[in-house]
C-alpha cells in the first residue's frame, strides 16, 4: 500500500508564500511523475505542476514564474514552493504520484487548503 501525506498548507495574505510538501511511502519501487493539482470550489480539478524522475517540470499557465516543483527521489518527496500568492490561487491543493510498486499505479494524496487572503 502507498500513501502520500501533504504538509504546509495554511492562510496566507496575498502577495505571500507558502510551501507545500508531499511525502510519499510504502512498497514503493520508484516514482516516475510526481506533482500537484488543486481544486476550488465550484471548479474542477486543474494541474499546478508536474516533475518528472528525471526532473523535466510542466507548469499551468496561470502559475508559471511563481510556483516552482522540485523533488528528492531518496526521500520521495514532491516540493512546491509558492511564491507571489493571489486569492485565486485559493483551493484545495492536491498531491499525485504514478508509482511504480512494481506495476504502475496512480496515487492521489487527501489534499491540503491553500487559502489567499487578507
């Protein structure tokens, strides 16, 4: 069984950071793309950021030059550092992992709130 606990969310103003971690165990052989999606109300769930094991990274539009995903595969552990917050960054924020146990499996982490606000 995998499991991928996210830590770091939190109420922030805007214009302010936060950084997300999501630490993934278990039987767990490797780890290929690793990232972060989010949810807010009434939305559906959108990508933030993916990385690959290799290190390659794919951003939404609405975040690049703000947001930066990093990872440490010894640990497998996903980062997001957010920079530059704005209330629309506001959502659930979501951890997601295709790991290979063997077999190929896609995990999803409960979530964690990201609220932008004065």
């Amino acid at each position: 069984q995998v499991q991928l606990v996210e830590s770091g969310g939190g109420l922030v103003q805007p214009g302010g950071s936060l950084r997300l971690s999501c630490a993934a165990s278990g039987s767990i052989f490797s780890i290929n793309v690793i990232g972060w999606y989010r949810q807010a109300p009434g939305k559906q769930r959108e990508l933030v950021a993916v990385i690959s094991r290799g290190g390659s990274t794919n951003y939404a539009g609405c975040v690049k030059g703000r947001f930066t995903i990093s990872r440490d595969n010894a640990k497998n552990t996903v980062y997001l550092q957010m920079n530059s917050l704005k209330p629309e960054d506001t959502a659930v924020y979501y951890c997601n992992a295709e790991v290979i146990v063997p077999g190929i499996y896609d995990y999803w982490g409960a979530g964690t709130q990201v609220t932008v606000s004065s």
